[in-house]
C-alpha cells in the first residue's frame, strides 16, 4: 500500500509541480489510496468501554442522531513529555500575553512605511484593524486597560500531556482548577517554533497573521482562539478551545468508512464553517481531517489557520487570487498545479470534496491532483465523463449526493460549486445534523459538570 505523506507544504509560486516520491515496495497499488499521515503514528487505545456506554454513533426513532466520541486523542507516551530542554516549562508558565505587543506593533498597524506615502492599508493590516473593532475579540487583552501581564500559568493552569506533534511544534493540554469549585478547564496550547533560516521578523509576522486571523473568527464550527503568549525567550505558544473528541483524521483511522448519516452530518458542519470563513474574506488553503477537531457530541471544529490567507477586506468589491503550492498532498487542488494565481475559495471547496469521500470510503482518492503524476486521478479525469462514472463516487448510492460530489470535485475551478450551492442544494438541504451541531444542547463535558473549552491541534 502506497505511503502517503500529509505533511502540509507551501511553496512559492515559481515552483509549479511538486515531485511525489514512487511508493515504497513498488508493485500495483490498491485502485485508490489509503488515508495515512507523514510519520508512523500510533493511536494509542482506549481500555474496553463498560456495556452501558452508548455508542459512538447512534440513529433515534425520529431520524435524527446523536454522537459519543470517547477521548479519541493522539496522545505521546510519559517519556515524551519529559523531553523538554531544561527550564522550557518554567518559561512557558511565566510567560504573559503578546497580543497588547501585536495589535500595537507598525507592522500590524501598516505605519511602518505606509505613513509617509500615504499608501492605503495593507491586507494583514486591515485584518488587524477589523480584529481590534470587533467586540468579541480577545476581551482579555484590552489595550486601554493596559497589557495582561498574568502569567500562563495564572490565566490557563499548567500543561501536562501532548495531544499531538507536528512542523509547527507540539499541542498540549493545559489544566486548570477553578479554586472555588470542583470544575477544572481544559486548553490546548501550540507551542511554535521557528522554522529553519527563519527571520525572527518573518517569524514573528507568520504568528501575529494566524492568530489575527484565527481569533477573529466566531463560528460554532470554527475553533476558538484565545491568547497568544510569549516568555522571556521570545518562544510563543498559541492558546486555543480543548476538543475531547479527537479528531477526523484518527476518527476515521480507527472506525474505517463512516455511515452516510455520520458522515454527512461532519460534511455539513464542515461546509457551514467554511462557508463562513469565506463571507469573512479568509480561506483556509489547508483543509484535510487533521485540521477538524470532534468535541464529545459530534460539534465539528475548523482549526490550524498556519496557511490561511485574507482574500478580501469587507469593503473590497473584488477579491485577491492567490498563488502559490500550499496544503496536504491528497486535498490541493488541481489548479494549484497549473495556473500562476487562481481563487482560494475554489481550493478550499475541493478540499471538502476530497474529505467527505475520505470520511465515506475510508481511502483517499489519489495522492495528487496532477495526471501527469498521479494515475488514479488520470483515471478519475477519465471516468467522470463517462456514462457508468468514477467507481468510488458512483458507490455513493444516493444521486443527489453523487451529483454535487462530482461538482465539488469539477478539475474546472470556474465550473466548481460554492459553499453556497452546496448548503443550497437538494442533498445539502436534506442533510440532518446533530443537535449539538446546530447548537441545541449542551456538551457531554457540561452535563458531567466539567468546563472544557473546545479545540486543539
């Protein structure tokens, strides 16, 4: 079986067609790919569950469902959480917010040389702008109070297991006891690390742009984004909502195919949350099930704006194309490969096309979008045109769904349905989502009387 790296990768427009390495072993090759991630990763497994547990995806009599994901987390052994350099974990409990630091910088502000030419505000700039007017926005951090300067520790406990591991760094869990009751908060804390012949200027633009973008979201299918903090190194980590349910990635790892009910009811939420990222001017440019956390009941969650880009500023008309290779091999679009610049918002809806057929198959696809490359999308090209289809869409047996699974992966970026569309469209109209997805009920944590904030890796 082919290895299949989801490592996401960004390159600068110039390099146009990534080399794929062949599959190791050689030999035919299943006729599509198993889903697999860069690196051997182990999930670690959960003791046997007693008999009352309910279980993890479950249809009521009245055509609704509910899920019960159990602590699906990709957690590291003891021994790698006492690898840190001496003193790491005594500089991240001291260190105090970055934000007061960030929206207060020349850079966020675009007066570093705009000022004296009189030059209109650049992208990141406005998003900083709109970050500071909007009234949801980190209320924590408020510049005419002045800086927070509660420590980490203070503000979101101490950091204990590793959730998970990744390019960027390491994704923790922070506890935290409320002194006056039995409650303890969960966070999941990324803690950043410099790529190699990084400038600590472009360093520091890359965190100040996904917590900026990351932090002005509010969507119930959007991860929340809380603080942004940095120690006396200048090393920062990035606190965001705690997700117990896992994520899609191992979900589907551990289960296989999912049941259309289930599946369709992540895809919906996915495609809402998308949607609105979009009539928000950002695109995501790294979706796959790595990047969508699970809480206990089934609320799915965006997170990981590393690759995201601001497309348009509320006032534009117009919107800025994007260019460049970026993402996970198996979910960029074909475009990404072919043309100089192209619309974001396209890639990121091929991406939701290629993770529902992950979620409902269990496999990928191909391992890239490029015939010239990738066999098993030569074939795809092929076979959509043809009157009996592509084999694994045409095994999804509702027509409504194969129909706008076939628009969503339209290799035509211009032919290509929106978000829109799609939540429009027969099938995603009939599409029924959980009740804690559609915001009715309470999380599991909040009916055992804990306080977990969702989120994570």
């Amino acid at each position: 079986m082919p290895y299949v790296s989801h490592q996401s990768i960004r390159t600068p427009s110039t390099t146009r067609k990534p080399s794929i390495s062949s599959s190791p072993g050689g030999g035919p090759r299943a006729p599509y790919v198993s889903l697999s991630r860069s690196g051997s990763t182990k999930v670690k497994s959960e003791s046997p569950a007693p008999a009352a547990v309910k279980p993890r995806f479950h249809m009521l009599e009245n055509g609704s469902h509910e899920h019960n994901l159990r602590s699906a987390k990709r957690q590291e052994k003891l021994s790698n959480m006492l690898k840190d350099f001496l003193g790491a974990k005594k500089r991240r409990d001291e260190a105090v917010s970055a934000v007061p630091d960030i929206l207060g910088s020349p850079i966020a502000n675009g007066t570093e040389s705009q000022a004296n030419a009189q030059k209109p505000p650049t992208l990141f700039a406005s998003l900083v702008a709109q970050a500071k007017n909007d009234p949801n926005f980190n209320k924590t951090s408020d510049l005419s109070a002045g800086p927070d300067c509660r420590s980490f520790v203070e503000k979101y406990g101490r950091c204990q297991e590793v959730i998970g591991r990744g390019a960027f760094g390491v994704v923790r869990v922070s506890h935290k006891k409320n002194l006056t009751s039995s409650i303890e908060s969960l966070y999941a804390v990324k803690e950043f690390k410099k790529r190699v012949n990084e400038s600590d200027k472009k360093y520091h633009r890359r965190l100040t742009s996904e917590f900026c973008i990351s932090s002005s979201l509010k969507h119930i299918n959007i991860i929340d984004t809380l603080d942004l903090l940095k120690d006396a190194n200048g090393d920062y980590c990035e606190v965001m909502e705690f997700c117990s349910g896992g994520d899609l990635y191992t979900l589907i790892i551990g289960q296989g195919k999912l049941e259309y009910a289930e599946a369709d009811c992540y895809f919906k939420q996915l495609i809402r949350g998308v949607n609105y990222i979009h009539e928000m001017g950002v695109a995501h440019r790294d979706l796959k099930p790595e990047n969508l956390l699970l809480t206990q009941n089934g609320i799915l969650k965006i997170t990981d704006f590393g690759n995201s880009e601001c497309f348009k500023i509320a006032w534009e008309r117009e919107i800025h194309l994007s260019e460049g290779i970026c993402g996970s091999s198996p979910y960029i679009a074909p475009e990404e490969f072919t043309e100089e610049t192209f619309d974001p918002r396209c890639v990121d809806v091929w991406s939701c096309g290629v993770i529902y057929m992950a979620m409902r198959t269990g496999r990928q696809l191909w391992k890239l979008a490029d015939p010239e490359k990738d066999e098993f999308y030569q074939e795809y090209l092929t076979k959509r045109k043809e009157e009996g289809g592509y084999e694994p869409i045409e095994s999804l047996k509702r027509l409504r769904c194969r129909n706008v699974i076939y628009s969503i992966l339209d290799p035509i970026p211009g032919r290509r349905i929106t978000t829109r569309q799609i939540l429009n469209s027969e099938w995603g109209r009939e599409i029924k989502v959980c009740e804690a997805g559609e915001g009715k009920c309470k999380t599991n944590e909040q009916l055992e009387g804990k306080e977990i904030l969702v989120g994570g890796l």
